[in-house]
C-alpha cells in the first residue's frame, strides 16, 4: 500500500477541522489542523512535510489568500497544492483559485464524498503535473482586489457614486 498522504487542514472553526479531520482519518489520510493561517504556516515553516492543504479563506490573524502568499514566496513550499475550502460565492472562489494557483476549492457546507473527491483529484493532478502555474508569493495582486469582491454588491455601488 503507498503512503498516505499527509494533509494539513487550515480552519478557523473547531467544528470543521474535527470534521474534516475525521473524514480524512477514515478514508486514509494523515490530517494536520491547524487553527488559522498563522498557525498552518508555522506547522510547514517548521519542517511538517504536506502532500496537500485544504485552506479557509475567512479567518483571523492571517486570511487564506495571506496563507498563499506567504506558501508561495517560499521556494521550498512553492508547490504545495491547496485547495480553498469555503462558503463564498463561485466568482470569489474563481478569482481566488486564479490569482493563488490553488488546484481546486470545495463550498461549504460539503459532506464527506464530496471532500474525499477533491482531495483526491487535487493529489492525481499535481502528481501527474497537471496542476495549474504556481505564482510566486511577490507577483500575486494585492489582497485588496479580492476583498473588493467580497463585500455586498450595494456597498460596492455606493462607493463607486
């Protein structure tokens, strides 16, 4: 049997990561939570060895889009795929998994098959190097630009009148 593949689970909320953590454990995986950005960073900064990151985009301390950046401007953890985890719209998830190289991202709420799915895929597709470019941390755009998609259609109107 191969090894299995270690995944690192960055969630702000207690519930998703013994969720998620759950699910993973009973299909295979080795699952690694982490409670924010921060703390999923500091976990690969000290040597964890991950095959895959299942990302928030909504946390605090430090967001999942500053996760990427700070993933991306290091060229030992250049690659690592993630996927984006979160309950925000397709345009917001979209523009997300653009701008990072994300290899996927999954809406919550998901049940089981559905996590267990993109797991998997996203592990087949940067084995078999069919994952999408992977921008360096520097050269992805502010964090404003997706912020600006996150607030409420009215609100952005009124700003721009």
């Amino acid at each position: 049997m191969s090894p299995q593949a270690r995944v690192l689970i960055v969630d702000d909320s207690p519930t998703i990561l013994k969720v998620v953590c759950a699910i993973l454990a009973r299909h295979g995986y080795d699952p690694v939570p982490a409670r924010d950005g921060l703390a999923g960073i500091e976990l690969i900064k000290k040597g964890g060895e991950f095959d895959l990151v299942l990302l928030d985009f909504v946390m605090p301390r430090m967001n999942g889009y500053q996760f990427c950046r700070e993933l991306r401007s290091n060229p030992a953890h250049r690659t690592l795929p993630v996927v984006l985890m979160s309950a925000k719209g397709d345009k917001i998830r979209g523009q997300f998994v653009q701008q990072t190289g994300a290899v996927d991202a999954i809406t919550k709420p998901f049940d089981a098959r559905a996590l267990v799915a993109v797991s998997e895929g996203a592990l087949s597709k940067t084995a078999e190097g069919r994952a999408r470019p992977v921008p360096e941390g520097a050269k992805m755009p502010e964090e404003d630009t997706i912020a600006e998609s996150l607030r409420p259609a009215q609100l952005a109107k009124q700003q721009r009148l």
